[in-house]
C-alpha cells in the first residue's frame, strides 16, 4: 500500500524562477551575435586590405598581426613579406573575436528590449571595445604601429560599430529610438 501525499497548499507551492532570458532568444543573441561579429570583422578586414592595397602590400596586415601573434614582435618585424597562412591564422583570431563581441553585444540589446536601463551598456560596452583595442596595439604591439597607421585602427574599429550597429538597429526595431532614463 502506498502513502498518499499530503495535502499541499497551492498557495506555499515555489516554482523555479523564470530565466530571465528565455530560451529562444538566447539562441537568437546569439545567431545576430554571429552574424554582427561576421559583419564588423569582414568590415575591418576589407577596411585593411583597402589601406595595404593603396600603400601596394596587399594583406600586409593580417600577415605582420599574424606573425607577432604566433612567432613574436621581433619576427613580424623582420618578415616583410606577406605570408598566406599568417593571414589565414590572424583572420581565424580576428572573426572569433569580432564573434564573441558580437554575441555579448546581441544580448545587451536583449536585455535592452526588456530593461531601458541596459542602453548605457550598450553605449559602455562600444567605447570598451575600441579603448580596449587600443590599449592592446600601445601596451604590446607599439612596434608595430611602424605598419599600420594608428588612425586606421580607429576608423576601421568605428567603420566596424557603425556597421554592427546598423545591422542590429534593423533586426531589433527597439534600437531605433534608444531610450535613457533620465533622473
């Protein structure tokens, strides 16, 4: 025989709390994370090949970033000629990083369609990604600033926000008309 359960008040009942991003939309943060990260790279990766083919160096770039990732400062220094499998590996690192943004920066704006408030963030998270960048180039890569103009990294950086931003600006329709608190 088996002993019934005993008689509980449904008002005492606890459910677990809801997430506080559902499901699907975590899934797509992420999708739109993906694809505004895919963009602001190719963005910055096409702003770079414009800037190596004018100055007759095409993928200099990514090639000189590649080596001081993988072999040093001091080899991408001495190695003036572009190597395809250093663009191969920096444009790996580039578009997962952009990616990565990206998917932090889609669930911002998720988290901005359900609390106002996550718009300062947003804003936060734009100034973040560029001063972060540049912080990097001058704390670790400041040699290399001999082959890549620093105005470059900050117009290509801008040209790639301004593009993620479009592209979530017309996915989430919110977006059009940010609103602040104001105190």
């Amino acid at each position: 025989m088996s002993a019934s359960p005993p008689d509980v008040d449904p008002s005492t009942r606890s459910e677990a709390p809801a997430p506080l991003v559902p499901a699907v939309t975590r899934t797509r943060a992420i999708g739109d994370g993906f694809e505004a990260g895919a963009i602001g790279a190719v963005v910055v990766a096409a702003w770079f090949l414009l800037i190596d083919t004018l100055a007759g160096r095409p993928f200099y770039t990514p090639s000189l970033l590649g080596t001081a990732l993988t072999r040093g400062v001091e080899q991408a220094l001495r190695v003036p000629e572009v190597s395809v499998g250093m663009v191969y590996a920096y444009s790996g690192i580039h578009f997962v990083l952009f990616i990565l943004f990206g998917i932090l920066v889609a669930s911002l704006v998720v988290q901005y369609e359900r609390t106002p408030v996550i718009g300062y963030l947003l804003v936060v998270a734009a100034v973040v990604f560029e001063l972060a960048f540049l912080i990097f180039i001058l704390a670790f890569a400041e040699p290399l600033l001999g082959g890549i103009p620093w105005w470059g990294v900050l117009v290509g950086n801008a040209l790639a926000m301004v593009a993620m931003a479009l592209y979530f600006r017309a996915r989430h329709p919110h977006l059009r008309t940010i609103r602040l608190p104001v105190n």
